[in-house]
C-alpha cells in the first residue's frame, strides 16, 4: 500500500515508517526537516509543512490512506481539510492517552495525578479526538497510546483496548514507540477501527 506518514522525523513517526517500510509498503514520509527521516527501503522523504492545507494536499494526493504523528498544534480541521482536498478517504492519527478512561465516565486527564504542564498539550489532543469523531465523510481512527510511551526493544506483544486505560498486573500502563509502530500498521492493515478510537499496552 501507498501511504503518506506526517510528522515522519519525531519518535512516533521514525518508528512508523520504519515498520511500514518493513512490511514493504510504499512510504510518503512528510517532515519539516526531512534529513531527520530514518533511511528505509520504499521510502520517500518529502519536506512539507501540515499548517497549510492546500500545500498539504498536493503532496498526499493519490495514496488511500494517512497516518499522522504530528503534534496536536496542527488542528483535525487543517488534516480533515487537506485530505478531502486530495480525495484520501482514510486517516490514522497518532493520538493522546489523557482522554482514555480509568474508570466509567473518568478520564486519565481529569486525575489529581495528571502533571499539570502536560494539560495544555494533552487538551488540544482531546479535542482533537472530539472533532474526530464528528466527521462523517473520512474514515478515522484515533490510535491512543499507554500512559507511558519510551524509546525500548520492539517486543511485538501487546494488548489492544478501546476507551479505557489499559494496565498491566502493577497497574502500569506502558508501550515502547517500536511496538506502538507494529499496532499503527497493524490497524493500518486490518482496519478494526473503524472510526473509533483503540489503545495499546503491555
């Protein structure tokens, strides 16, 4: 498959194209500064900035689908814009675990123990999950993380969940950006997720 991976330079992203490259699809991979792109078979690098919608079109135009690890400053609106521009149907969006709940009806966000420097970027990716699930024409997937994502072994052994936090047996939620990569593609592929959102964790 063809796909177009934003923010391809960051942890998520590097990690991203490197697993698609593996499995031998065919990479668009869109930064800022492209030279931080990892090199990988089937890979482009192409400079491009996710701000502006129409600029945006014309470099994803012709793939099925769009994965994006960027930063929740680039608003769901701009990314919902430049795909229908382009007329690419499908977005997978590297997505925040504050809005996953620990329990009914109580968000990871709304805890007491919920660092408060982290609130203002974790909102933004809250509603960016909200404008999601409004949209009617694309088909979405927001793919939330563990509490806790590092820079570890790709282990390939996870567990997937859907709304709630998912903890293991310490009640640590936790996965490396190597095999959160494997479930990306893996929902990529498979499409389980249909607009919805889904989580992973060991």
């Amino acid at each position: 498959m063809k796909v177009a991976v934003l923010g391809a330079s960051g942890r998520a992203g590097s990690e991203i194209v490197k697993e698609l490259s593996s499995r031998g699809h065919e990479v668009i991979a869109i930064a800022r500064k492209p030279d931080a792109i990892p090199d990988a078979p089937h890979v482009t690098k192409v400079a491009g900035d996710a701000s502006d919608p129409a600029a945006l079109a014309e470099l994803i135009r012709g793939v099925p689908a769009v994965i994006s690890a960027l930063h929740f400053d680039i608003p769901a609106e701009t990314l919902l814009v430049a795909l229908r521009q382009a007329g690419v149907s499908r977005l997978l969006v590297t997505g925040g675990a504050a809005s996953l709940e620990v329990a009914p009806g109580k968000r990871l966000y709304d805890t007491p123990e919920f660092p408060a420097e982290w609130k203002e970027i974790a909102g933004a990716g809250i509603t960016f999950l909200e404008a999601l699930r409004k949209e009617e024409a694309i088909d979405w997937t927001f793919f939330s993380p563990a509490a806790f994502i590092f820079e570890g072994p790709r282990l390939g052994a996870f567990r997937l969940g859907g709304d709630q936090l998912v903890t293991d047996e310490k009640g640590e939620s936790r996965i490396s950006f190597a095999d959160y990569a494997i479930a990306m593609v893996d929902e990529l592929e498979q499409r389980r997720h249909s607009r919805a959102r889904f989580t992973a964790a060991y």
